[in-house]
C-alpha cells in the first residue's frame, strides 16, 4: 500500500511539474499523408457459428467460524519527510 501511494504522489509531483514548464513554438511543422486506394476484389459470405452453452451452478453463502486475528495498535511519531516546491518558468527571470 506504500509503494501505491509513494508512485501516485511521485506521479502527481510529475504532471505538476510538467504543467509550470513555459512551451513556446519555434518552427512550423509539416506532415504530408501517403494516399491508398482500395479495392473490392472478392465478394464474402459471413456464416458465424453457433453455440449452445450451458453455465456452471454456483452456489454462495456464509458460515459463522471463529478465527484467532491480529490486533493492531498504532502510535504518533515525529519523522522527516521530503518537501518539493516548484517555481513556475516566468517567475525564473
């Protein structure tokens, strides 16, 4: 569950990163598209197959067990955690 939530706060930290970047164009693009014809050469016949299938029973239900759990505790601690601020790219100058 760490690893999930360190690789989303690493990942939001990322996108709020790329969105403080200052993008200007410099130089016009071009693309030019092949063009290809297409020809019907043979007419089809589509017959699909078919199928009769007839599904497993499934059956769901609960029982009362008694089962020895964990108890967790948890406690307050001061730790060290990294702090990241970012400065926008017109603010640079």
């Amino acid at each position: 569950m760490l690893k999930i939530a360190f690789a989303a706060g690493l990942v939001s930290l990322a996108a709020l990163g790329l969105t403080a970047c200052d993008v200007k164009k410099t130089q016009e693009g071009s693309v030019t598209v092949p063009k290809y014809d297409v020809e019907k050469t043979q007419s089809g016949n589509v017959t699909l197959p078919k199928y009769e299938v007839t599904p497993p029973t499934v059956t769901v239900g609960s029982t009362e067990k008694t089962v020895t759990v964990p108890k967790v505790t948890t406690e307050e601690k001061k730790i060290e955690v990294p702090t990241v601020s970012i400065a926008p790219a017109p603010d640079k100058k």
